[in-house]
C-alpha cells in the first residue's frame, strides 16, 4: 500500500467507492424493478377490476334501460340496447383477455362471459320481444315483471354478478396480497438505500480516512520539515515512510536538505577560516599598534584577504625597515652627541689648559725680561774676546797664501804630464784603427778563399788548381791575422800602461787640487771668522737694541696674552653653552631611541 | 769530399761543400717573433728574405756566440719532395775547407739528432758530417717552406 502511487491510491479509494455505489445502484435497480413489476401488476389488477366495473356498469345501464322499456315502453329508452350489448360483450371479451395470466379468474369470467353473452343476447331480446308484443296494454309493465322470462335474465344476471364479484373478490384479494408485497419491497429498497448508503458513507470515509492518513501524512511530515528548515533547523530531515511521489520528494527534500546543511557547514567553516585570517590579521595589527613589529604575517593566498595580509606584510617590513633605520639613526645621533659632548668637554680642558698655559706664558715672558739684562753685560765680554780673535786670524791667513801659491805650481805641472800622456793615448789608439782595418781585411780575406774554394769545388776538376790559390789565399789571411792579433797584443799592453801612468798622475794632481782646496778654504774660512768678529760689534749693539725690543715685546706678549686669556675664557664659555646643547641633543636622541625601542623589530 | 769545417761549441762538424752556395759574415739579422728558438732571424740576400738556422741552438746548446769567424753559410735544402730552397746556417769557428777521404768515414754508432751522420778522424780529432736535408724537423720545415712558396 505504502509503495503505490498517490495516482493508483486514488484510483483505488475512488474506484472502490465507485464499485459500492454501482453495487448500490444495481441492487437499488433490481428492487425498483421488482417495484415496478409490483405496480404494474397493480396496474393490471386495476385494470381489471376497472374492467368488471365496466361489466357492471354496461350490464346494469342494459338492465335499466331494459327496465325502463319495460316500464314506458318507450323505444327510444332501447335504442341503444344493441350496442351495449356490443359493448358489453366487448367489455368482458377485454376482462377475459386481461386476466389471461390468471386461469382460475378466467374461468370465472369466461363463465360469466358465457352467462351474459346469454343474458344479453337472449334473455333481454325476449324481455324486450315480450314488452314490444305487449305493447301499450295496460299493466304490461306488471305483467312483464310477474313474467318468468324477468325472473330468468335476473337469476342470470344474479350468477353473472356473483361470478364478477368473485372475480373482483379474488382480483382484490391479489391486489391487497401484491400491496403488500410492493410494502415489503418498498421497504426493502429503504433499507437497502438506507444500509447502502451508510455503508457507502462509511466506506468512503474509511477511504477517505486511509488516503488521507497515506497522503497527508507524509505531507505533514514534509511540511513539518519544511517548516523547521524554514525557521533555519537544517538539520531537519522527514522520515520517507512510503515509496510514493511524496517519499521521493521526501527523499528529495531531505537530498536538499543535506545539501542546505553542507553548504552552510561549508560557508560557515569559510566563514570561520576567513575569521581566523582576519584575527591573524588582527593580532598581528594589534602587537604592530602595540610596538611589537615583530609579529608575521602567516595569511597569504590570491583572495582579498591574502592580498591584504601580502599588503600588511609589505607595510610592516617597510615599517620595521624604517623602524631600524630610525633606530640606527638615533643611536648614530647618540653617538655623535656623545662624542660632540666629549669633545666639547675635551675642547674645555683645552681652553682652561690654554688659560693655564697663557698665565705661564706671562711669567716666562717676565723672566725673558729679567734675563735679557743679564745678557747684556755677557754681550760686553764676547766682544773683548773678538777682538782678539781677529787680530790672530790675520797672521794665519798670511801663511796660507804663501802655501796655496806652492801647490798651484804643482798643479800645473801634472798638468802638462797628463796632456802629454794624452797624446801618447790617442797616437795608440790610431794604431789601433788600423789594425782594426787590417783585421777587417784579413777577414774579409778568408771569407773570400773560402767561398773561392766552395767555387773551385763546385767547377770540380777544372777549379782543382784554384782550390790550390784559394788555399794560399786562405793561409795568408790567416797569418795576417795573427800577425794582426799579436801587435794588437803589444798595443794593448802599451795603453794599459798608460792608462795606469795617467790614473796615478790624475790621483796625484786630484790630491793636490784638493789640498789647494782645502787651504783655499781654510783661508777663506779663517777671513769669514774674521769678518765675522769684526762684524761681531754692531751685531753686538744690534743685539743689544733687539733686547731691549724684546723687552717692549714681552710687554705687548703680556697684554697679547690677556687678551688670549679673556677670549678662551670666552671660549670656555662657548663651550659649556655647546655642551649644554648637546646635552639636550643627547637627551633628546635618548628620548627618540627609547621611543623608538618600544617597536620591537627584531624577532 | 770536401766539407766546409765549423764548430759546435768545442766539436768540429762538417758540412759537405756540394750543398754549400757560399759562406757570409755573420750580418744583423733581422727578428722574428714567436718563431722556434732554432730560428736566428731572417736574413737580407741581396733583396731575398732567407731563414737563418742557428746550428748550436738547433744541435740545443746556448746561442751561436758573434765571433770574428762566425759566419752564416748559404746552403741548398732539398725539401723531401724534391724542391730545393737557399737556407742560411749560422755557424761558429767556421775554420775552413778539409778534405775528407770516403773511406776514413764511419757510422757514428750513436743515433742523437736526425741530422747528425757519419765521421771522420784525422790528426786534430773527429769530424761529423752534417745532413742539411735531415736538418729541419718536419714541423719547423712547414712553418719556413709551406708548400706553395717554395722558392728556387
């Protein structure tokens, strides 16, 4: 049941409902049917009696009018006596025919049919034949009326009537017994209209109950579901009870379901990496805002969030770079106000030295002062002493003149031994050309007989004598050559002994020039000494007028040198108003270092 | 046979008069850089550039020293394939012509350089012939005649 389609629930709950109210209907039919044939069998049997009322009716409207001729003897009152007995033989051959089905009823009425054929045919006609001979004779009416022929057609007629009134009696006994049988069917049909229906009404409910629990609980749980994913329960899922469409849009609605749900887990766990990044970010940003410049960026990747960390990076390592920078540049400031603080310091003990050293000049200048009178008297005695010294200077420089004439003489005549040997050098080496001159000969001499023998070799037997002359050639230039060679020998002996005569009188005159100069200068020098002594007394006064001078200069030293004091006093003052700057400079580079320390750059 | 007598260092060697064309002074030669060591220079015969053999540097000893009697041969080398090309050898102590009898010679029985050959002895010691076709190693030999520029 659970796995059919919502198209075959349906189709089953509505056909089942269908199939019981045809059943109903069927049934209903039969019953209606069967009241039908009740009634028209009612019918017939009214008919029937509607008929033998007829019979009745025509045979007593013969009787009457036949009584009526019998009592007037009007023949107008039988006018129409043949045709009711037409009629009425008509009327009971139509009784006979309808109660055919009854065999019993047509047997009455076909005797009764038999009686009234009689009566009608006979009977009236010789009452009619009786009254009409009679005429208008008095007391006719009487006499027909006493007659037999009336006494016989009443008795018929009396039968007749009784046979039609059994016939009634019988056709209502049938009609109570047929009510009472269409009551019973009528009443059936009630009750089966009545049970049918409530069955019907039952089962449709029943039907209805089941699709409605088949169909709308699955639906229910779906719109429960729904509803609980609409208030944002992802988790809510149905349970697929059936395999119908609405277990498969179960199904579907859980597939979607899962599907919500993991992509929430997922958006949610991007959500929280994202959120992760941007706490890095942060955390890294707050220990940045906080001075540490230490901190990494650890988020990187193409998205906008890598993109910003890359950004972040690059910020704070240009901050960190400009961190260090700064850093270095105040301790490079606290170094140099430090050293500029020394060398102030330093350029203070300067100037207070110099203060120093300008008072010791001052005393020094004062005894310059007293010493150069001291001097003078000193100066008095050098210039008795010079004058001696003059006097003695003259006599010696008379003797070394006589002395430099001599040895002038004995240079001259060295002289003359040098040109002489000179020339005796020059005539060997004129000898020595030539001898070069005959070398070259002789060797040029060789060379030619020997290529004179390679010619006389080569004209073979014909040169054989010229090989002869080469040869004579050949040996003469050799001993050329070494007759060459031994008056080469000779002559360089003779230059070599020359040479060494003109070294010895070259170091012999040397020597000499250098006495001469040396006498020379001692002469000249004992003249300087001279001169000298003899300039000695005005250098003398000169000297005397320079200490005094400088008497007057240790003056102007003394008030030179208080000037220089007041002004390294200044200076010192300068001084100390640098230092105090650089002292700020110095507290100032402490101030940006320390501010700058408080960004840790390094890990 | 006649062979022109010259020293190296204190051993005479001759070289056979036939291939001799004639003997020169020792001239300035002209230098030729990045030449073999073998190679004195280049000499001027009469308007012909001529190659000049160092005889003691080739045999591998010091330099030829400028003597009043050393002096550059002019030689004819007769290249393995036939031509013949004038060659200067520079020469110490070249002292003169000797005749030199065939049947005084003998093999050197010791094989040094290719262009040493037989010997001779007479009364101042032992003379060696010297090949001047053998003399010039196959590698120095194309570098001084490469074979389109032979010259008579």
């Amino acid at each position: 049941m659970n796995n059919l389609s919502i198209k075959n629930k349906l189709y089953i709950g509505f056909g089942s409902i269908v199939a019981i109210i045809l059943l109903l209907l069927i049934l209903a039919y039969n019953n209606f049917a069967s009241l039908t044939d009740a009634n028209r069998w009612d019918r017939h049997t009214m008919e029937v009696l509607l008929q033998l009322d007829r019979i009745n009716s025509v045979s007593l409207q013969i009787q009457v009018d036949t009584r009526g001729y019998i009592l007037t003897g009007s023949e107008a009152l039988i006018g129409s006596e043949r045709e009711n007995a037409e009629q009425l033989k008509q009327q009971v051959a139509k009784a006979v025919q309808l109660t055919a089905d009854n065999p019993q009823q047509n047997e009455r009425l076909k005797r009764a049919q038999a009686l009234l054929t009689t009566w009608a045919d006979v009977n009236i006609r010789r009452q009619i034949d009786k009254r009409r001979s009679l005429g208008d004779t008095k007391g006719a009416a009487e006499i027909l009326g006493q007659s037999s022929e009336l006494k016989e057609a009443g008795a018929i007629v009396a039968s007749a009537r009784e046979l039609l009134d059994q016939a009634a009696e019988e056709e209502r006994r049938l009609l109570a017994e047929r009510s009472a049988k269409a009551v019973d069917l009528h009443s059936n049909q009630n009750n089966l209209l009545l049970g049918g229906g409530a069955a019907v009404f039952v089962l449709s409910l029943l039907i209805a109950y089941t699709l409605g629990r088949a169909i709308l609980g699955p639906l229910a749980n779906l719109t429960a579901g729904l509803a609980r994913l609409g208030s944002g329960d992802l988790a809510a899922r149905t349970v697929v009870t059936s395999g119908d469409e609405l277990g498969k849009v179960s199904e579907d609605f859980n597939k979607m379901a899962q599907q919500l749900q993991d992509a929430t887990l997922r958006e949610q766990a991007q959500t929280n990496e994202l959120r992760a990044k941007v706490d890095s970010l942060l955390g890294v940003v707050a220990r940045a805002a906080g001075g540490d410049m230490t901190g990494k960026i650890s988020v990187g990747g193409d998205d906008a969030i890598g993109q910003l960390g890359d950004g972040l990076q690059r910020m704070f390592d240009n901050l960190r770079q400009l961190l260090t920078n700064v850093q270095k540049a105040g301790i490079q400031v606290t170094t140099s106000a430090t050293e500029i603080a020394a060398s102030a310091k330093q350029q203070e003990a300067t100037g207070v030295e110099q203060a120093q050293t300008s008072v010791e000049v001052l005393s020094t200048t004062k005894e310059i002062s007293s010493n150069t009178s001291q001097l003078l008297k000193t100066m008095e005695d050098a210039t008795a002493v010079a004058d001696y010294t003059t006097s003695a200077t003259s006599e010696a420089q008379g003797n070394l003149r006589r002395m430099d004439q001599t040895m002038q003489n004995m240079v001259n005549a060295t002289d003359s031994i040098n040109a002489k040997l000179a020339a005796l050098s020059e005539k060997a080496s004129n000898i020595n050309s030539v001898l070069t001159t005959i070398t070259k000969v002789a060797d040029q001499t060789n060379i030619l007989s020997l290529n004179a023998a390679i010619e006389a070799e080569k004209a073979g037997e014909a040169g054989r004598g010229f090989s002869v002359v080469a040869t004579e050639i050949r040996r003469l230039a050799d001993q050329t050559s070494v007759s060459t060679w031994d008056i080469e020998q000779m002559l360089k002996e003779m230059q070599s002994a020359v040479s060494a005569s003109v070294m010895g009188m070259d170091k012999f005159s040397e020597e000499i020039r250098r006495s001469v100069g040396e006498v020379r200068q001692v002469t000249d020098q004992l003249s300087g000494v001279m001169d000298q002594v003899q300039k000695l007394a005005p250098q003398f006064d000169a000297v005397l007028q320079g200490m005094q001078a400088q008497a007057v200069g240790a003056q102007q030293i003394t008030e030179t040198m208080m000037q220089l004091n007041d002004a390294t006093q200044q200076t010192v003052e300068s001084l100390k108003a640098t230092s105090e700057a650089v002292h700020q400079l110095q507290y100032a580079a402490g101030d940006l270092q320390s501010s700058v320390s408080t960004f840790a750059v390094n890990a | 046979m006649k062979v022109l007598v010259f020293h190296i260092g204190a051993d005479r060697y001759g070289l056979p008069l036939r291939q001799v064309r004639r003997v020169l002074p020792s001239l300035e030669l002209k230098g030729i850089p990045l030449a073999p060591d073998s190679v004195a220079g280049l000499m001027n015969l009469h308007g012909t550039p001529l190659p000049v053999i160092d005889l003691s540097r080739i045999s591998g000893r010091a330099p030829s020293r400028q003597h009043y009697d050393t002096r550059i041969v002019v030689a004819d080398y007769i290249a393995p394939d036939g031509t013949v090309h004038a060659l200067g050898l520079m020469a110490e102590r070249v002292q003169g012509v000797q005749d030199v009898a065939p049947q005084d010679l003998a093999p050197s029985g010791v094989q040094a350089a290719p262009f040493l050959g037989q010997v001779a002895g007479d009364a101042h010691g032992m003379v060696q012939l010297v090949e001047v076709n053998d003399l010039l190693p196959a590698e120095l030999r194309a570098r001084l005649f490469p074979a389109e520029v032979a010259t008579g």
